[in-house]
C-alpha cells in the first residue's frame, strides 16, 4: 500500500521537463479558482479525511493534538468571517 502517495507529487515545470524527454511537444495549462466554503465543519470534515500517515506522521496522541489544534483555528477564524476562500490547482500537461 502507498501511503504518500497523496503527498508525492511532481513540481509541474518538473513534470514538464521530464515529459520533454519522451514528447516532441509538452504544454504546460495552470488551472485552479478560488471560491468559499462557509461551513467550518465542511472545512473541518475535509482535513479530518487525511490520514496521519499521507503527511509523515503516525496516527497517535500528536496527530490527536494536531487535529483538535486545527479545529480550534477553524472556529477562531469563523468567529470574524463568515467564509474561507479555498483555492485549488491544478497543471494539465498536454503531450504529443
């Protein structure tokens, strides 16, 4: 099974260049938005999913702490807004 395989990734101007060395031609596309989640269980939920072990980490008493930490800060940063912008992206190479 692979555990980090959620946190290994390729830079993308890396990915590029390797991809290079296969392809005549590789397009490198940046996509991403931005957009708000408005609620903090949402937000909470979706960090809960990870497993202690995707970032390094093995499950345990630090991994507890460090999930009841970022409970906190979620509900602190709720406390004086009313949404957290997400941002996601993402690199399409196209290759031929």
């Amino acid at each position: 099974m692979d555990l980090d395989g959620d946190t290994r990734r390729f830079a993308p101007a890396a990915a590029q260049a390797l991809l290079g060395t296969a392809f005549d031609h590789v397009e490198l596309h940046h996509r991403g938005d931005t957009f708000p989640v408005g609620d903090p269980a949402i937000i909470a939920g979706y960090i809960a999913s990870w497993s202690p072990e995707s970032i390094g980490l093995p499950p345990g008493p630090l991994w507890a702490r460090i999930m009841a930490r970022t409970r906190e800060l979620i509900a602190t940063h709720f406390t004086t807004h009313t949404h957290l912008e997400i941002t996601s992206h993402v690199a399409v190479l196209r290759c031929d």
